[in-house]
C-alpha cells in the first residue's frame, strides 16, 4: 500500500515533515526568475520555467532530509499548461529522489490557493 511507503520513509529519515511545494514568482529567488525570463521572455512558459529550475534545486537540498514533498496544484496551474507541466516534471523528479508526492489538488481552499485557481 502507498502509505507503507511513507510510514518508511517517516522513520529512515525521522521526520514527519512533508515540505510544501507552492511556487509563486514574488516568493522565488530573483535570480531564477531573471535567467527564466532572459531564456524564455516574460510568458508562461517563463515563469515555468523559473518554478522549475527552483524546485529542482530545493528537492535537491531536501530530499535526504524530508520523506514528503506536497506540490499545490493551484500555483502551478496559474501559468497555465507550461506550469501543469513543470507540475508533472517536478512530481516525477521528486518521486526519483526518493521522495513520496502527495498532491494537493483541492479545490474551494483558503484564500491564497483560491486566488490561485481563479487565476488558473
């Protein structure tokens, strides 16, 4: 059963935590955001870019560490079918790591991710 697999990733890493993956371009280090839109322009497929580059380097930093990443649909679905892809590599890198994916596609959420979805 799936949740065998984070019940054993919980105890080899000893931690419960499972780290949200919820890109927004004002939260990303400029530095992604600028060489994304130098690459590609200031369009979608920009900003998807930028959440990538980001979240490869953050799975990167995390994965021996938590057992569980959390991706929210919403933020990436804002930048519409290049962010539902950057979604799906991001699940796909995440899961080679190592890690368990849990995703967060609820919808009619708090404000935040709503807006998102509105946005989508």
């Amino acid at each position: 059963m799936s949740i065998d697999a984070l019940i054993t990733a919980i105890k080899k890493k000893n931690n419960p935590t499972v780290a949200g993956l919820d890109p927004k371009l004002d939260f990303i280090p400029e530095y992604y955001v600028n060489e994304a839109f130098e690459r590609h322009g200031r369009t979608l497929k920009g900003a998807a870019e930028a959440i990538w580059q980001f979240n490869k380097r953050l799975i990167d930093e995390i994965y021996d560490v938590v057992p569980a990443v959390k991706p929210q649909s919403a933020y990436y679905e804002m930048y519409g079918w290049e962010g539902v892809r950057v979604l799906e590599q991001t699940i796909s890198y995440a899961k080679e790591r190592g890690l368990y994916v849990i995703a967060d596609v609820k919808r009619n959420d708090i404000g935040t991710t709503a807006e998102a979805y509105a946005r989508a």
